[in-house]
C-alpha cells in the first residue's frame, strides 16, 4: 500500500498489487491503456470497474447541515485481477466534501413529447 496525504487533509492510498496473488495486471486498466491507443481516451485516462463515493455521516443529520459544513467523504476504485479474479481495491480516497446546493438541469420538452 502507498500512503499521499495532501495539505487539506486528504488521503489516497493505492494498493499496487493483488493481495491475493500478488500480480499487479488488472482488466480495466488494460482496457483503459487500449481505449487511448485507439483515441477513444485522453492519456492518463484510466477507469476501474467500480468508482463509488460519498459522503459519511446519518442522512437524518446530514440533511440538516447548513451549506457549506464539512463532512467525511470516501472514494473507492475497484478492478479486477487478470491473474487470479479477485475484485480488490486499487484506490481508496478519503477527505472531507463540502455541502453545496446542488441544481437540476432544466428538462426540455421538444414539441410532441408529454
């Protein structure tokens, strides 16, 4: 595991190898290193099979925060061993994310539609 921790207080830890069998080749990784061979992606671009984030904290309470309080966020990255399967952890971001008001886009109705 490797530790970076920013100067806000965000942490990202990223697990190079497969605890499981220790390789370090993952499925989506490969694929996101052929998508920007085939100039369907910038480079750098890399995705995992899984991205999921979020805030932590009681929604009860959280819903009655003020906009602009700081609460605890995590961010998991998830990929897949090419050697042995295991789904694992690739990157693990941990922080703080400010509440924000959040708008809807606009929905357009073209002439027919309900």
């Amino acid at each position: 595991m490797i530790k970076e921790t920013d100067n806000e207080g965000n942490t990202k830890y990223t697990y190079p190898k497969c605890k499981a069998c220790g390789s370090d080749k993952l499925h989506f990784k490969e694929m996101s290193e052929k998508a920007i061979k085939a100039g369907s992606a910038k480079e750098g671009f890399v995705t995992g099979y899984e991205i999921t984030s979020g805030i932590i904290g009681d929604p009860d309470i959280l819903k009655g925060l003020p906009l602009g309080s700081e609460t605890p966020s995590i961010r998991v990255v998830t990929d897949i061993c090419k050697d042995c399967g295991s789904l694992r952890a690739v990157m693990v971001r941990t922080g703080k994310e400010i509440k924000q008001l959040v708008v809807a886009p606009p929905t357009i109705h073209l002439p027919g539609q309900n």
